[in-house]
C-alpha cells in the first residue's frame, strides 16, 4: 500500500467510526421500537426471515423480506446517487450532513 493510500484509509477511520456507531444507534433504536426489526443491519433480519420460513411463520417471514428488500432498494437509490455527486464541496456537504444526523440519533437516544 503506497503511503498516499495508507494516509487516506487511516484518514478515513473516524469516519467509518462515526458511520458504524450511527448504524448501532439506529439499528437498537428502530429493533426495541418497531417489533424487533433491524433497519441498518441486514444479518440479523436475514437470519430472522430464514428462521421464520423453518417455522412456518409466514407473517414474520414477509415483513423480514420486506426489510431486507427495502434495504437493498435503498442501497441501489443511494448508489446511483453518489455516483453523480462527485463535487468536492457537496462531499463535505454530506459529511457535515451524517456528523449532525449522528449528533441528533445520539440525542435522541437518551429522550423519554
């Protein structure tokens, strides 16, 4: 790895922090709110969905598809996206974007 690129990752580590811990946040907020649905994280409603085809709960099978099929919608949306945003001044514009989401998901888990 040249030096530039090591630079670069490590560079981009608090990022990935902030990002991951966002993730967390969401996940646990949206799983103990809305019926014990993971909205960040696919593997556990992947597994769940399985779970429930081996048990014949179809009720649940359907809304864990349902998740894991809007998750890969989103991820198909976000990416055409960002593939179009390639200006710098709107990178930093989303950055500053996901540290104020991060800081209001934060706040948030700590209200009544």
């Amino acid at each position: 790895m040249t030096d530039s690129r090591k630079h670069t990752v490590l560079a981009a580590i608090p990022l990935a922090g902030t990002l991951c811990a966002t993730a967390g946040a969401v996940d646990i907020i949206a799983y103990l709110l809305f019926g014990k649905i993971f909205v960040a994280n696919m593997t556990g409603n992947t597994a769940l969905f399985a779970a429930s085809v081996l048990t014949h709960d179809w009720r649940q099978a359907a809304l864990r598809f349902g998740v894991v099929v809007a998750f890969v919608a989103g991820i198909s949306v976000a990416h055409m996206g960002m593939r179009k945003l390639v200006v710098r001044r709107e990178r930093r514009l989303r950055l500053i974007t996901l540290a104020v989401e991060f800081v209001l998901l934060s706040t948030l888990t700590f209200a009544p």
